[in-house]
C-alpha cells in the first residue's frame, strides 16, 4: 500500500511530460523517436500523444482525473483497511500471511459491507 499521496504526484508529472511533448511537437524538427527519448518514455507513448495534439491542440494532452471507481470506503474505513493489511493475512485468521484479491475482499466484505464486484 502506497502513502496515498503519490498517485496524484504521477498523474500530474505525466501530464507535465504530455504539455512538454506538445511543446516540442510545436516548435517542429525532432522526431517522435527523438522526443520519445528526450522524455524518457516509448516512442508509441510520444506517437499517440502526437496524434492527439494534432486533433486537439494542448488541451488534448491534458489530464481528464484519475480513471476507476468511486471507492466506497470512507477516509477511517481505508485507514484501518491498510492497517490491517499491513498485519498480515495470518492476524485476520489465514493459514498463510500473503494477500490475495480473494483475501482482500473478502476482508472488504466482512469488515465494511462493501462489495467490489471488479476484484475477483
């Protein structure tokens, strides 16, 4: 489990790389291949990038928020789901220590009645 604040840190260095990009595709001269490792990212990363530049300008490279589900947990609900997990499988009563997505929902479900119909 992450801090829960670097998430938002790397969408919005990717978007910063994405304006960069639209930057260099502006002043023209370089390749997506050489800009690609300029940025330190994929040439496919650079060419779909560039497509979007040219159908929408800058603002088609801009971040659109995190994509997923709402997560139902609330704020204290989330708090002790990761202290909990950081426990260990064996404390919440499984033979073994290890976390599965199973595991992890089944903890979800018992714990806080929420089901996520996506972990399975």
């Amino acid at each position: 489990m992450g801090t829960g604040h670097g998430t938002g840190d790397f969408h919005r260095a990717r978007e910063q790389m994405r304006l960069t990009a639209g930057q260099l595709f502006e002043q023209g001269g370089r390749t997506d291949a050489e800009i690609a490792r300029l940025l330190g990212v994929s040439a496919q990363a650079v060419h779909n990038w560039h497509h979007a530049w040219t159908a929408g300008g800058s603002d088609a490279l801009r971040g659109h928020g995190i994509a997923g589900a709402q997560c139902a947990l609330d704020d204290v609900q989330r708090r002790d789901l990761r202290e909990l997990l950081r426990r260990g499988a064996k404390d919440y009563g499984f033979s073994t220590d290890g976390w599965t997505l199973a595991r992890v929902r089944r903890v979800i479900i018992e714990r806080f009645s929420v089901v996520y119909d996506s972990l399975s």
